[in-house]
C-alpha cells in the first residue's frame, strides 16, 4: 500500500513539472506566433496532463481516505455579485 502511493505521489509530481515546463515555454522564446503548431500541440498535451494530474489525485486520496474535493470550483464573486443585483433590481 505504501509503495503505491509513493508511486502514485512521484506520478503526479513528475506530471505537475511537465505542466510546468509547458506553461514556462515562453521564458525560452517558445511563443504561438514563432511555433504555432508546436504550442498548440503542447497545449492539447498540457490539458490531457491536467486530467492526469487529477486523475492521480483522486487516486492518492481515496487510499489515504479522504473525501475528494468538489471538482466544481465555485467562484464567490458571481454569487456575490448575483445578490448584489437581486437587492438593486426594479
């Protein structure tokens, strides 16, 4: 049980520098407009990592036996905002 999840953890730490190095192609010069296809590809590459990524996570937590988090991620400005406009409406 310890093994994978060392595993499981040297997974997703190796698909977060992934992710990382994707996102930090621009600081070598790596932009749309000098590589179009090349930074498109590693795009659709960095979206499939992410699902990894949270693949991996939820595996680490439901054998160390904690609740996923809601995979929703709420956003507290529009809700505030929404009840700002209720109470001002005419």
């Amino acid at each position: 049980m310890d093994s994978k999840i060392a595993r499981l953890r040297h997974r997703y730490q190796g698909l977060s520098r992934v992710a990382a190095a994707i996102n930090d192609l621009y600081i070598y010069g790596i932009y749309p407009g000098n590589f179009p296809i090349l930074t498109n590809e590693l795009e659709k590459a960095k979206d499939i990592v992410k699902e990894a990524i949270q693949e991996t996570k939820k595996d680490i937590a439901a054998i160390e036996g904690f609740e996923p988090a809601d995979p929703e991620p709420t956003d507290p400005l529009k809700s505030d905002m929404k009840n700002i406009l209720d109470n001002y409406r005419v």
